[in-house]
C-alpha cells in the first residue's frame, strides 16, 4: 500500500475519537507526574514515536550509507537521546541539591531546638539572640 500507513492509521482513530464524542488532546502532550514517571526508553520512545529496536537499527546503519531519510531520522535519534539524558541528569542533580538544602536546614532547625532546650534547662529564660 502506497503512502504513509502509519499516519493514515493515525488520522483515521483521531477521527473515530471524535466521531465518538472523545475530548481532543494532542497527542504529544502528557501530564507532568505521567511523564516524570516514564523511564529513559519510555521517554524516547514517546518523543520519536519509535521503537528502541527501530532506534538500533537506525544508528547501526553506516552514515555513508545513509539516504537523506535514514540519515536525518539517525541525528534525530542521537539529539533526542542525548537530551533526555541531560534533562534525566539535571532533574537528578536538582534532586540532590534540594535533599542537601533540606538535610542543611533540618540540621539548624535541630541546632536552634537544642540551644532553646539547654535555655530552659538552666532555669533560664532562652535568648532570642
């Protein structure tokens, strides 16, 4: 069959869900706690529209080989990927450096109780300096 069966698949159930009364939302679209949620395959997979199998095979075609198609979908596989990567890697940097501030601020809170608590062991009212 001549064409684009893949997106002639899509357009025909994008049809039939609104032929059915379904809400219309653009496909590339997901909630944020949904995506967090997706693992690194999961996330390339959602943004190629691709499988990692299809990925591999892509990247494992020599680029003098290459047709344009072959060769322009091969960069937008390695972009897409390292981009996940760093944004995984950001996210978890971000992570780190919240748990530390949390752990830092847990500790002075904790050095603040124990001054206060000493205060009023000695009879004394604490100071508030």
């Amino acid at each position: 069959m001549a064409g684009r069966p893949k997106i002639r698949a899509r357009r025909e159930a994008e049809e039939a869900a609104r032929a059915a009364g379904e809400p219309e939302r653009d496909r590339w679209l997901i909630p944020r706690a949904e995506w967090v949620g997706l693992s690194r395959a999961d996330r390339v997979e959602r943004l190629l529209d691709l499988s990692l199998d299809d990925c591999h095979t892509l990247l494992s075609i020599p680029v003098h080989a290459a047709t344009g198609y072959e060769l322009n979908a091969k960069i937008q596989v390695i972009r897409t990927i390292l981009m996940v990567t760093a944004k995984i890697g950001i996210e978890r940097n971000r992570s780190e450096a919240q748990d530390r501030e949390f752990e830092q601020r847990v500790r002075e809170h904790e050095e603040k109780i124990r001054k206060l608590r000493q205060g009023s062991s000695e009879g004394g009212a604490p100071s508030t300096a």
